[in-house]
C-alpha cells in the first residue's frame, strides 16, 4: 500500500516537473537538432570548396590578434543578438513558434564551431575548442535556453489573455515585473561569460598557431 502510494507520487512529481519545464524541454530537442545539423553540414563539407575555412580563419585571426576589450565586446555581442530575439519575441503572439526555431539555429552554429575545429584542426583544435571556446559555449547556451524558456512562457500567457475576450475563463495577466528580473539575472550572467571568455583567451590564445 505504501510503495503504491509512493509510485503514485512520484508519477504525480514527473508529471508536474514536465508541465513546469516542457517549454526548456522542447527548446532542448531544437538546441540538440541543430547542434546534430551543423556537425553534419561540417562532416559533408570539404575543406577546398567551402566558405567555411574563410570565415573561421578569420573567426581565429581576430581573436587572437584582439585585445581584452575588444575579446569582451565580440563575445558579448555575439550572444546578446540571440538575447534581445528572446525579449522581442516574448512580447509578441508568434513569438511561442518562433524561439524553437531561434534555438535551432544557435544550436546550428554551436555545431558548425565545434565540428569544424575536431576535423579541420585536428587534436590542436579539439583542445582549443574545449579548453576556451567551450566553457562559453556551454554557459551562454544553458542562459539563452533558460531565457528563452521564459519568453516562449511568456508570449503564450499573452496569447491566451488576448485570446480569453470572448472566453469565459479569462487568464491571469503576465507578472511581466518577474519576467524581467530574470531576465536582468540572464543578461548579468552572459555578461559575466563574455568576460570569462575573454580571459581564457587571453591566458591560452598564445599556446596555439593555427
């Protein structure tokens, strides 16, 4: 009697983490497709007739010829595109369809980086992509899923408020105060990545030539 109970709970406990957290989940799956996508775009790929050996010459060449604030800027800039996606699309109807698809294409690129550098630039590249390029990656992305998560959250309370007029169940209106706080601690924690990167690049950038 007791282990069914239990078992009944613990049901009862996954079921309500999946209705809290199926918006991450899903962003999770589209995260891992375009990672899965932009790794086999870089498998398919040759390395005399792409445009990719361009463009992450240049992608090395700029890093490691910057100075601190200039690492910092490009760092920050580069993940605070997809953060002000988040934020535009969370205020907007469509917005709950669109951010998968956001995510998509961040976990694109994250393929195409960290693929590239495994095939094109052998173990020395491996080592580079992990030791300073990935601990970034991995913070950065974590962030943009939590903060889309939020907005995809978002937009749909919005949706149903605008929708709910004729309703007899009116939803209750977005608490957009909490919204924006964590999203403020969203943005102070890409800043923060942006700074560790940044210094790791400082400190190891000199070891490599490529």
């Amino acid at each position: 009697m007791v282990g069914t109970r239990y078992k009944k709970k613990a049901k009862t406990d996954v079921g309500d983490w999946f209705l809290a957290h199926w918006q991450h989940i899903i962003l999770l799956i589209f995260l891992c497709a375009g990672v899965a996508v932009g790794a086999a775009v870089v498998r398919e790929s040759q390395m005399g007739n792409t445009g990719l050996s361009a463009y992450f010459s240049g992608f090395l060449a700029e890093r490691q010829g910057a100075n601190f604030a200039a690492r910092f800027l490009s760092a920050f800039s580069g993940c605070l595109v997809f953060y002000l996606g988040t934020l535009l699309l969370a205020l907007s109807m469509p917005g709950a369809v669109i951010l998968p698809f956001l995510t998509l294409f961040r976990g694109m690129g994250v393929g195409l980086l960290m693929a590239y550098f495994y095939r094109f630039l052998g173990a020395q590249g491996m080592v580079y992509a992990i030791l300073i390029l990935l601990p970034h990656l991995l913070i950065v992305t974590g962030i943009l899923l939590s903060a889309s998560g939020l907005s995809m959250r978002l937009s749909l309370n919005i949706s149903k408020k605008l929708l709910a007029k004729n309703s007899s169940e009116t939803p209750d209106v977005p608490d957009f105060r909490r919204f924006f706080i964590r999203q403020g601690r969203c943005l102070l924690f890409l800043c923060l990545s942006a700074l560790l990167d940044s210094c790791l690049g400082l400190c190891f950038d000199r070891f490599f030539n490529f």
